[in-house]
C-alpha cells in the first residue's frame, strides 16, 4: 500500500514538472504550427534568472519566503522580454515557410542563446537552493518528501488551470482558438493574427521560463541544462498531440505514473520508459492522445 | 610639460618592455641550447571539456590547472625536483582544445593536432570514451599522447600501448576503496543501494562497488538500484525508492551538477541521516556547496587530492598558485592535470640525463616514463600497471563533518588511506577477475 502511495505521489511530481516544461512548446505549436527547440533556452533563462534574482534576493537578508514570488517575477520577466523580442524580431519572418526549415532556425536560435548565457552569467554553476528546503517536510507513505514539490505541483495545476481559462473563457483565448484551427480564415474575418502569435508565444516563453525557474532550487544551475529537457517536453507534447494543452498534461500524467512506477519496481528500464510510453501511445493513436483530425489538403 | 612628461614615461616603459623582451629571447635561446638537439619549444595539445556539462567541474579546471602549471614552470619558478624551466630548459607552449563534441569528433580533433598544429604530445581527456577512441589513434600517429583524467580501467586491460600513458589510477581504487571505507566504518553493514548515472561510468562504478562489497562481506543484501538519466536533474522518485528501501549504505558515482543537485534535493529528505551516502567524486562539491554539506556523508576525491591531498611542499606549492590565479582551490580533476604535466616533464628530464645531456628522441622519452615513479601535489605517482603506462594511486575517504570557516569547506573526519598495492589489482591481471577472485595480492594495513 505505501509503495502504491509513494508511486502516485512521485508520479504527480515528476508530471508537474513535465507539465511546465511541456506546457510552453505545445501552445507555441498549436498556435504557429513552429516546433521552438529554443524552448529550452527559454528554460534556461528562466533557470539563471531564477538563480541569480534569488541569490540577490537572500543576500540582501529580505523575508525568504518571498523568495518564490522572485521566482515567478523572474520567469515573467525573462518571459515578457524574451517573447516578443524572439517572436517580432526573428519567427516572424519564418512564417509559411518549410517546417524543417522553421525548425532549423529555432535549433541555431536554441544555440546562439546557450552562449548567450555562458556570456552573461560564465560556466561556474549558480546555486539557489535554500527556496527548496523552506517550506519543511511532510511523512507520506513513511518516507520524507519537501513540501517545496508539493508547490512545484500548485504551480504546475495553476499554470493550466489559468491557461486553460485564458484560451476557453476570454475573447482573445476565442481568437486564438479561431487561429489554431484557421489561421487564415481567421484573418479573413478580421482577427489581428500577428497580434495573436506574439502573445502566444510570449505565453509560452512564460511557461518555459516559469519551468526553469521553479527547477532552479533544485539544482546547480549550469550550462547545459536545456538539452536533457527539450528532449523530455517533445516526448511529452508528442504523446499529448502536438498542440493540445490537455493532452500535455494527460502525457505528462502518464509519463510521470508510469516512470515512478519503473523506478520503484525495475529501475534499470527507467531511461527507456518515456519511449515506451511513446511508443505504446503512438501505436494506438499516430498523432497522439489529443491530436485534432487534420484535414489534408490538396 | 605634463604631456611631454608623459610621452617620456611610455617611451621609457615602451623601452623597458622590448629590452626585457629580448632578454627574455635570450634567456630561451640560451636555455634551449643547454640541452644539444633541442627545439625552440615544446608544443602541448591540453584537450578538455571548455563547453557542455563536464566543463564547469572538470574541463575548466583542469585546463586552468595547466595554465599556471606551465607558467610557472616555463619561469623555473617551479619547486625541486621540478625547478628547471620548461622542461629540460625548453619552454612549452600550450594549444587548448575543446574535449566536446563525441568520441569520433576527438579523434578527428587529435589527427588535426598532430598532422596540422604539429604538437610534440598531447595531455588530455576525461571521458572514458573519448580515451577508448584516441588511443589507437595516438598509436597510429606515434604520438605520444597522456590520458588525464579519464576513469576506466579498460584502456590498459584490453590492450597495450606504446605511446600511450596515463599518469592516475583508475575507476576501480575509487569504488574498492569505498567497499573497504564502508567495511571499516559499518563493520554490520548489511544493505547496500547505488544510485549511478545511466551509461558507463555509472554503470561500471556501481558493479565494482557492489561485488568488491559482496567479495568483502558477502551477507550483504543489495536493496536498490538506481540508474537515472545522464544530467536527469530531478531525482525525486529515484530517493524515494531509496528512503523507502533504507539500505545501510547507498553508493553513488554522480558527478558535477548532477552530484550537487543529487545532494540538494537529497538533504531536506533525510537520505544522509538515514543511511550512509558515499559519494566517490564528492570532492568537487565541498568548496561550492559550502556549509550547506550534511554531516555524516563520505566523500572521496578520486585519489588523494583537494580536501583529501597529503600534507607536503608540492601541494602547498600547487594550491597557492592555484588560488592565487583563480581565487578557489583545485579540485581533484585540477590535481590529475599537475600528475600528466608534472610526469611529462620528470620522463623528458630523465630521457635527457639518459642521452648525456642531449634531447632525446620520443622513443627514448617513453623508455624512460615507463615504470617512472615521480612525485606530484598528490604525492608519488608509480607507472606499475599496464606495462609500465598505467599509474597507481592510493585512494582516500572522509566523513563530512562541521563547518571550517577558515577553509570555507566542511572538515573531513575518520580519513583512511588505503595504499595503493590495497586497491589496484597486480600487474596483468584484469581488474574484474581481481575483485572476482577476492583480491589475491592485495597488500593493506
């Protein structure tokens, strides 16, 4: 019984974070049909922004639980910055054009920002870990586990509950609902779709620095970071059905079950779970969990 | 008058700087006449991780260890035995080349070192896989060519080489040696658990740990064992498989970040106070994460370097240096540098006093680095294994325990040494049947 308890609740962990990660690329991608493999420049951004706000933050001696609201700015800021600038100053111009070739500039954008960073903030690790150990520990299942995940997952359920609200219950999330099923269509009837990438994207850039961010306490910021989880959110957002926000999270649900589940019972096959996973569900459904018919045209 | 005055001045200083550069050409003229036959310089490829993972806690310190270790001894300010400048009077010269980027790319890397910037040697390497692919390579150059850092015990069991060396001990004193700490300090040990990265290091440093403990006491259960992903980042399922199976002792081989956030995430979840951790690459973590370490942890240094070096002049000698370029101590991938440099430059000298005087060929150089026993900031390194190419060293661990303020590092307590005959199997025999068969001719205290 404990062993099923403690499965449930790392799964529910490691799924709030796959959510944040994965959450990002897959609205980028249901909205300007552009896989961004800068995503995860966005995480690291987030990452060293964190870090370093937080760092700042301790040093200056201020009230330290108000270090997870410097998280949150960070991630807004690096997110509000960096989306539009990525979005107005280089996607823009790649509309329309081949997918592979969209997928090429965002890998040689993916690069340019990794030495970016090694230029602001060099190759020693950053370390912001005391927001981790804050908030105390909680007994589930006999073992010891650090509220700090347990926040990991509110942001995570709060991060989609907003967005789900934002794309189903206001105007504008209508208009971006009307340009992921139509772009152009959607210009015919008058819908500002320039207006609706940027904030799409800078959504998203949010969400990726959001997910660096929150990760930053748990980890030695250093350079490199980014490619283990760009990998990650493309299985993820594959297994959901690119461009489906519940079929992210539903992916990040099951990868997360299904990889604790291994580690606790045959750790060796724990590299290869999330492949398995993607592959049982791609057998059953090719586009995914959540994918929307397409329609070919010709 | 002022700007006059000024002109003046830089005249003079512009004066001073050309003459004492010709002296400076002089000196090396000269210096590289004392030995007959020898070059203006010596060219060194250092190859090393400048970008990806490995750089921050192994590749720049490494190569930074090499930079004022060259300067230092091209200046003859070097401490005896290694007090003559450059080596043998000819001063080196440094070409620093990016270890990432693959195996295939290092050996293309390698041939362009040789065939096109004409390096003389080349010191390099800390992936294991890289030194499996360069060394036919360097073979196949005739280039002699010295494996730093790199940890698998394969390179000199498979075959044997020529040209090739390797001035530290391999993966097997790290993980035997924590199978005797463990055995000294929980003498009931009766559970054992790793957590490993997933690929080759990991996974080989696991199996020696778990089998030389299974040799040494074999009651031993073996509760979990956990392989997450390379550079994984998040490892709450994986302690929480090992907080729930409370094994006595777990052993983990994580390095660099993954280490620190291993530790990190570790700490607030009891893992340290409920069963002894043993982190064999530990060292690297103790200047970073300061007094945020938990006691109770052994840490080891891959041989007895950084927290773990000996007390002696060389050491001294080599941190200050160190620190007084790069503002931290070395780590223990710092110290494996001093031991290829530091071995290069005592082969040269002994191959030179071996031709009367005159430079050697490289032929003549490996004679004479073969079985070479010289000392290093780590103390005496043998060329014993693997025909004469494979160092040994003796493998050290420590308990955490407070905080120092005055090293800004946590101490270490309950240190045991275990020499080197203790944790390298004989000459000639395969490590994997050396701890299979109990370790016959195993020599420690």
């Amino acid at each position: 019984m404990n062993t099923l308890i403690i499965i449930a609740v790392d799964g529910v962990i490691f799924a709030s974070w796959l959510f944040l990660i994965s959450s990002g690329l897959t609205l980028i991608y249901g909205v300007m049909r552009i896989l961004n493999i800068a995503h995860g420049s966005l995480y690291t951004l987030g990452a060293y922004a964190g870090a370093s706000l937080v760092i700042a933050y301790f040093g200056r001696g201020f009230w330290p639980q108000g270090s997870y609201l410097v998280l949150l700015g960070a991630a807004l800021v690096v997110g509000l910055i960096s989306g539009p600038l990525i979005e107005r100053g280089l996607l823009r111009w790649m509309y329309g054009r081949d997918q592979v070739f969209q997928l090429l500039v965002t890998y040689a954008l993916f690069l340019i920002l990794e030495d970016v960073v090694k230029l602001v903030w060099g190759v020693n690790p950053y370390y912001a870990y005391k927001p981790y150990g804050l908030l105390g520990q909680v007994r589930l299942g006999g073992i010891i586990y650090p509220w700090y995940s347990f926040l990991l997952f509110a942001v995570a359920l709060l991060a989609g509950v907003l967005l789900w609200l934002f794309v189903t219950r206001t105007r504008f999330g209508r208009l971006v609902v009307a340009v992921i099923y139509d772009p152009e269509i959607s210009t015919a009837m008058g819908v500002n779709v320039s207006r609706v990438f940027v904030v799409a994207f800078t959504l998203g850039a949010m969400l990726a620095a959001l997910g660096g961010a929150f990760t930053a306490p748990m980890i030695a910021v250093v350079p490199g970071i980014a490619v283990e989880v760009i990998v990650l959110a493309f299985a993820v957002v594959v297994i959901g059905g690119l461009g489906s926000l519940e079929g992210a999270a539903l992916g990040a649900l099951i990868v997360g079950l299904v990889r604790a589940a291994m580690v606790h019972v045959f750790p060796v096959l724990e590299l290869f779970t999330i492949y398995l996973v993607m592959a049982v569900v791609l057998l059953v459904r090719p586009h995914g969990l959540f994918a929307r018919e397409e329609v070919r045209r010709i | 008058m002022r700007p006059l005055k000024q002109v003046l001045a830089l005249k003079r200083w512009v004066v001073m700087v050309l003459v004492s550069g010709m002296l400076s050409l002089i000196s090396t003229e000269a210096a590289s006449q004392a030995v007959p036959g020898a070059p203006s310089h010596l060219k060194i490829g250092i190859v090393s991780f400048l970008s990806g993972a490995a750089a921050s806690p192994f590749g720049i310190p490494s190569r930074n260890a090499a930079e004022v270790l060259i300067e230092v001894i091209n200046a003859g300010k070097a401490p005896a035995p290694y007090d003559k400048p450059g080596i043998g009077g000819v001063p080196i010269r440094a070409v620093s080349i990016d270890e990432a980027g693959g195996a295939d790319k290092q050996v293309a890397e390698l041939r362009r070192l040789v065939l096109d910037e004409k390096v003389d040697l080349v010191i390099g390497y800390i992936s294991s896989a890289d030194c499996l692919a360069v060394a036919p390579v360097a073979e196949e150059l005739k280039t002699l060519t010295v494996l730093f850092d790199c940890g698998t015990n394969r390179i000199f069991e498979e075959k044997s080489y020529k040209y090739v060396f390797r001035t530290k001990g391999h993966q097997i004193i790290d993980n035997v040696g924590a199978a005797r700490y463990v055995r000294k300090v929980k003498p009931n040990l009766k559970t054992i658990a790793g957590i490993n990265q997933n690929y080759a290091w990991g996974q080989d440093s696991w199996a020696t740990f778990r089998d030389s403990v299974l040799k040494l006491k074999p009651d031993v259960r073996v509760v979990s064992e956990q392989f997450p992903r390379l550079f994984a980042g998040e490892y709450s399922a994986e302690l929480s498989a090992l907080l729930a199976a409370r094994p006595d002792v777990i052993h983990s081989s994580f390095w660099g970040g993954d280490l620190e956030g291993l530790v990190i995430q570790a700490t607030p979840r009891g893992l340290a106070e409920q069963s002894l951790l043993v982190l064999t690459t530990g060292d690297t973590m103790l200047p970073r994460l300061e007094r945020d370490i938990p006691p109770g942890v052994v840490i080891a240094a891959r041989g007895p370097h950084g927290a773990l070096a000996p007390k002696s002049k060389l050491n001294d000698w080599f941190v200050n240096i160190y620190k007084d370029r790069y503002g931290v101590r070395p780590v223990y991938p710092s110290y494996h540098m001093s031991q290829a440099l530091l071995g290069v430059k005592a082969a040269f000298e002994k191959a030179i006093a071996a031709n009367k005087g005159r430079w050697p060929t490289i032929v003549q150089v490996i004679a004479a680095f073969e079985h070479l026993e010289f000392e290093t900031p780590s103390g005496p390194i043998k060329m014993v294994l693997g025909k004469g190419h494979q160092g040994v060293e003796p493998s050290v661990f420590g308990i955490t325990g407070p905080f120092d303020p005055a090293t800004g590092e946590v101490k270490l307590t309950n240190v045991i040494e275990f020499p080197a005959e203790c944790v390298n199997p004989p000459e000639g025999m395969a490590s994997e049947d050396w701890i299979k068969r109990g370790f016959p001719g195993a020599k420690c205290p």
